[in-house]
C-alpha cells in the first residue's frame, strides 16, 4: 500500500469509530440524523427521504437524498463518514434496477413512488416460532405416509408416528 492509502484508512478508523452505519441502497427511505449547530447550541435534526445515489470512494464516499418539502424536491448530498452525521436509520427497502435514481427529480406524484422490497424478516419469524412453541405439545412428532392406494374413487392414507431419534 502507498502512503495515500494508509493514511485514508488511518482516517477511516478514526471517524467510523463507535458508530455503526446500516446497508442502504439507492431506493431506500432512509433518515439521517444531523447535528445541527446554531450559535452555541446543538441540536439534531432529522432528514428523512429516498436515496437517490451512492458513491463508494473509501474515505470520500457519499450519499444523496432527495425529499419534497412543500412541493419543491430538496436534494442533500451527505458524505458517509461526516462527524455532522449522528445516526442513519432505513425506513423502508425499495426495489429498483438501477444504481443512480436521477429519473425521480422530473417526476411526481404517483409516478415518482418506488416498490417496496420484499424482506424476508428473521426477527419476526422467530417470535413466531416462539408463540407457535408455547401452543404446541413439547414432542414434536413426525408423520410418516405409507400405504398409499388410490382409484378412481377411494384415496387411503395411513399415516404412522415415527419417532425423529430413529431417522
């Protein structure tokens, strides 16, 4: 490694230290929590709208998001390892093809809404498991089918119990 680069993730330590950012992507509803200064106070404030773009360059890496206040769209280009950046929450994931959103900035409306994206979420499944645990007996017992006959008219199952220690 050259010295430039070195020193770039020297840098990157330095400032990704104690914060943890999510994996977001362009098309994701994302709010960014700044920390705005005004005279000696400080105060965050919450930037919340679709990210339209995204640049991976090591320590100069950014992202843009783009919300419409008041009908008029408002785009904010943020660098991804600022110090005036608190916290980044997603929102919702949305599901597009391309990597640079730009065709947003001339629509509106219902035009410029972008698909949800189906997650499969393991924390939800889980809790389900969990309450389905508590319903069911503690033995779960497995049923195996064998003897199956079928005509035209009469299908018979007979089903028997196995036991999962003996497969």
């Amino acid at each position: 490694m050259n010295t430039l680069e070195t020193y770039e993730n020297n840098q990157l330590k330095e400032l990704t230290q104690g914060k943890t950012y999510p994996k977001f992507n362009p098309g994701d509803t994302l709010k960014v929590h700044l920390k705005i200064k005004e005279g000696e106070k400080e105060r965050i404030q919450v930037f919340e709208g679709v990210c339209i773009s995204k640049k991976n360059a090591g320590l100069n890496s950014s992202f843009t998001v783009r919300k419409i206040s008041y009908g008029e769209g408002i785009e904010r280009v943020l660098p991804l390892y600022s110090p005036q950046i608190n916290k980044i929450e997603i929102v919702k994931s949305g599901d597009v093809r391309r990597s640079k959103l730009y065709y947003l900035r001339g629509r509106s409306g219902r035009s410029a809404r972008i698909n949800e994206k189906n997650i499969y979420n393991e924390k939800t499944e889980n809790k389900q498991d969990q309450k389905n645990d508590i319903n069911k007996p503690e033995e779960k017992e497995k049923t195996k089918i064998s003897n199956v006959k079928q005509t035209n008219e009469d299908v018979s199952i007979k089903k028997e119990n196995v036991d999962p220690t003996k497969e």
